[in-house]
C-alpha cells in the first residue's frame, strides 16, 4: 500500500493554485488566506489518479515489465527465455504482486521508488478480500470481514408484503443489494443470480424484495468463510493451460423493469470463465483456476431455448476470448493488429454447453440455417471460430488451438446456478476443492435412458405398419440371432394360414422339399451351441430357399417351433 500516493504522481502540466483555508498551516509557516501553486496531482481534481499511475507506470516498465495491452493495469516481467517470472497488477494505490524465486529484484527496485506505508506476505487484505496461502502454495481468497459488516433491511411493523417501499427503506435495500453485489463480484459467484435479481428492482422495490433481500443476506452469513481457491496442482500447467467458458440461459422466466413497467417473458444468461488444464475437452475432471463470472438478464426477448443459449455462449466466450488475449500478451506472443486470432493460434479455448442442439449446430461440418435471421448470423459467427484456423475452412474441428465446443450433462453445468434460484452445489465443489467435476449424477443418467426410451416408443408407435412390416422382412430375410442365441427365420402367410409360395416356372418342388428336410435337421440342433460353420450354412439356406423359389421359412421364437 502507497501513502499518499496522488502526491508521489507525475507532474502536473498545468498550473493549479490553492487558497489555503482558515488556519493556515500550522508549523509551515504559511498564513490563512496564502495561495499556493501544485507541482503535483491533489486528491479532488479529476486527473489525480492517472497522474499517479502514469508514474507508477514509467517507473515499473523502467524495471524490465512489459504493459499489458488488453488489462492495462497488469504487468508481466519475461526472462531471457521468454518465460514469465514476475507479475503484477495495481489498483490506485494497492499493488499486488508474485514472482518466481530468483527474480524478486525487479519488484522491490518498484517499491523503492515510492513512499510506501506497509507490505505485506501472505496472509493479508487486499481491496477488502482475505488472502491465505497454504504450505502448498495452494491460494484461497475471501470477503469474509466485508460480508458479515452487512446489516439486514429493517421491515416496519404491519407492512404487507405487497406494499411499496418509501424512500428510506429503497435507499436501504439499495445500499445492501449494492455490498451484496460487490461480494458476488469478487468471491461468490454463488450469490450472483440472486443480488441480479434483486438490482432489478431498485427504486420500485416492495416488502417482498426486502424479505427477499434480507434471505440473501443471511446465505451469505451463514456461509461468509467461502470464497475461491486456486489449486497448486501440477496438472494446470501455464504453457499448455487453455481458457474454459461454461455457459448456460435459463428461458422466458424473468422480468425486467422497462420505462418503470416490469415486462415478463425475459431470459437469464450465465458463465463462468476458467483457466483449465490441456485436455479440458475431453477430461471428466480437471483443475481450473475460476477467473470471472456474470449472471445477467438477456436484454433481447429470446423466443426459444435455443435463442437463449445462443446468445449466453456469445456473451461468455467473448469474455473468454478477452481473457486468453491477456494471457498471450503476458506471454508476448499478442499482435494487436490481429488480437484475436494470433491469441487463438497460440492458445485454445474450450466453450462448455448442456444444450445439445447449440452443440450439435456447431459441431456439424455444414451450417444448418433457421428460421430467425438474427439468430442464423449469430449462428454463423460462432461456426466461424470454431471451424477457421488462420482464415482457412478446417475439415475437422482442431482441439489443439482456437475455439472449440464440449458438450456436458445438465448435472455437471456450475452456470446454471447464475441463471434460477437453485442448489449450487456443483458450483460450490469447484470453488472450495478447485476441481470441475463433469461426471453425471447417477439420477440423471437414469432420467435420460428413462427419457430415450420413452423417445423411441413415441418413434415406434408413429411409425406405418407397412414400413414397419418392411423394416421386419428386411432383418429376417438373412435370419438373425435373439439373445439367446436362437436363429430366427420369417415365413410369409397369405390369409388361410397357409406356406405361401411364389408362383415360379422354374420352381422343382422335390429339391423345395429336400431344402425344407435339411433344414429341420439343422434345427434340431439349433437349441445346442451351434458353431460359426453350422450358423453360417442355416442363413445360406435361408438366401437360397428365398432367391431360388420364393419359399421363406420363418421360426417364431425357439427353432423347434417351426412354423
């Protein structure tokens, strides 16, 4: 933390007098009434806090660290290999900085340059969040002192629930709803959706929103000890680490005040931004390091699911293509000229979604057009990133680089806790363990072989009976195995119950009738395990009756029920 920081900015480039007030200045020696002229910023102009970072900037890049060009307040200092050793971010005064062993020296010729009223190792506050560091260099950061100093709404005695709110008691549950939020922002994705929600509300809110509000509250009480942690595990490597945006919408279930009316049929979209580990396309388990999250109402009227999760993936994975550009600059591999494709060339970025149809619309190897235009051409632009590489159509989707789609069950999704008032527990385990779990419940694997059988009977009863009388003759004309290991064979009947046999001048009936005999006493055995020979020779048999007299034989069940 800097002392006094506006005062160790950059000069002023302008003259700026200063009456000093009653009183003068004791021991300085100058009267009431004196007017003074500032060398340097003072805090209350409105340029003071970039003059002090102009300063901190000149002198930190003077150190050997490069300025990142897509977050302007991070800086990264690179050795002779191109490697990253140091980092460091500023907010105002409050720097916050990490370096390898060996490269601590840039770092404190910084801090030697300016007034500088405490540093501190962990643990420590920084910006009203909690730092802790374990033995393992694992790092868990919380809002735990800020979060309990929260008071709850007062409710006034015989309010009914749908009464409005006067003003002191909107300016009240505005300034919670407001802590609240800056608690979501840095450390509790899991409060995300709820203070939305509530924020919609202000200034129109009524008995039933402080309630709401005053519930929120005590979750985030009760459970103020959670926040987020970053894994120490060596399986999240840096070089080869990629960008995972999890995103999910939840469909025509909010409202939204317009010009003070509040609108229903409003969708909310979610996600959640992490860096992940190589193989996040494939891995049922990974170690990410969550980076950012947002759950926000869907400003469009979204007219399908589809819709609604098109433009969710659209919001996140632009904030992830955001996110993999800083990291690339801090690598130095960034060309701005082209921000967002050599970021891509150098590192990828998984898109996680639980709607399948988004999934499978993306995935395809030609694009499937719909009906609404808007969402066809955002569509198409999302296809654009995952199917170009360099400004060339790919015959495949490349996993190594770029943009590319995973689909997960609806059990796994940790978005979808910032989208409806429901458990997260999901969202819970990643944050406290630092592990994406993307193994499915075992109830939702039972409630989706429930729900595909349930499909292919709803597909079998509209079926005709006359395609599906063909697809049967199909299978059985070669004869084929029940599980039991039984060969099936179909005869065709006319109405009288009868053989039915196809008129043919060139049929002899007594090879017919020795092809029939041959049969039985391959039938005989048939109950028996029969050998690949044996089985082979019965479905021969089969053809052969079929293509030589029209005869099909047919055995219903166990082969000694000849029919």
């Amino acid at each position: 933390d800097i002392s006094n920081a506006y005062l160790q900015g950059k000069e002023v480039d302008r003259v700026i007098l200063y009456r000093i007030p009653k009183g003068g200045i004791p021991g300085r020696g100058i009267a009431e009434g004196a007017v003074i002229a500032a060398r340097v910023p003072i805090y209350g102009t409105r340029d003071a806090g970039r003059g002090f970072w102009l300063q901190l900037k000149e002198v930190v890049i003077s150190k050997g660290y490069k300025l990142n060009r897509i977050l302007p307040s991070m800086f990264a200092l690179r050795n002779e290999e191109n490697m990253i050793v140091a980092v460091m971010s500023s907010n105002v005064d409050d720097l916050l900085y990490a370096s390898k062993p060996g490269y601590e020296d840039a770092i404190s010729e910084v801090l030697k340059t300016f007034s500088v009223r405490e540093v501190n190792d962990t643990p420590f506050r920084f910006c009203g969040k909690e730092v802790n560091q374990d033995e393992d260099f694992s790092i868990k950061v919380t809002a735990k002192d800020n979060t309990e100093k929260i008071k709850p709404v007062n409710v006034r005695k015989g309010a009914k629930l749908v009464d409005a709110l006067n003003d002191k008691e909107n300016t009240n549950l505005r300034s919670v709803v407001a802590s609240l939020s800056w608690v979501a922002r840095q450390v509790r994705p899991a409060l995300s959706y709820s203070v939305n929600k509530l924020q919609t509300k202000q200034g129109k809110g009524t008995y039933a929103d402080i309630k709401e509000c005053n519930k929120v509250l005590d979750f985030a009480l009760r459970t103020s000890e959670d926040g987020i942690f970053f894994s120490s595990d060596q399986r999240l490597d840096w070089e080869d680490m990629v960008v995972c945006t999890v995103t999910d919408a939840s469909f025509c279930n909010e409202s939204e005040f317009v010009k003070g009316v509040l609108e229903p049929g409003r969708s909310q979209q979610g996600f959640v931004i992490c860096l992940a580990q190589a193989d996040a396309v494939n891995a049922k388990e990974m170690v990410v390091h969550p980076i950012m999250w947002s759950s926000t109402v869907i400003k469009r009227v979204c007219r399908s699911t589809m819709m609604a999760e098109t433009f969710a993936m659209i919001r996140g994975t632009e904030a992830g293509a955001r996110t993999r550009a800083a990291i690339v600059d801090m690598k130095g591999q960034l060309n701005m000229s082209d921000w967002e494709g050599s970021s891509a060339n150098v590192m990828g970025h998984v898109w996680m979604t639980d709607c399948d149809s988004l999934y499978e619309h993306l995935i395809s190897t030609k694009h499937n057009s719909v009906d609404n235009k808007r969402l066809n051409v955002d569509l198409m632009a999302l296809r654009q990133l995952v199917w170009e590489r360099g400004g060339e159509r790919q015959e495949y989707v490349d996993h190594s680089r770029g943009d590319f789609p995973r689909w997960i069950d609806t059990s796994t999704m940790i978005a979808d806790p910032l989208t409806k008032a429901m458990s997260c527990e999901r969202l819970s385990k990643m944050l406290t363990t630092g592990i994406l779990d993307l193994n499915p419940t075992q109830e939702s694997l039972i409630i989706k072989a429930k729900n595909k059988l349930l499909r292919k009977k709803a597909k079998d009863a509209k079926k005709p009976k006359d395609a599906e009388h063909q697809d049967e003759e199909a299978a059985l004309d070669e004869g084929h195995e029940d599980g039991d290991g039984n060969i099936a064979w179909r005869a065709v009947k006319n109405t009288e119950n009868e053989m039915f046999i196809e008129d043919d001048p060139n049929t002899d009936i007594d090879e017919v009738l020795e092809e029939i005999e041959k049969a039985k006493e391959l039938i005989e055995i048939a109950d028996k395990n029969i050998n690949d020979g044996e089985m082979k020779m019965l479905k021969d048999m089969a053809k052969s009756n079929h293509r030589r007299c029209g005869h099909k034989p047919r055995l219903v069940g166990r082969l000694d029920k000849f029919q």
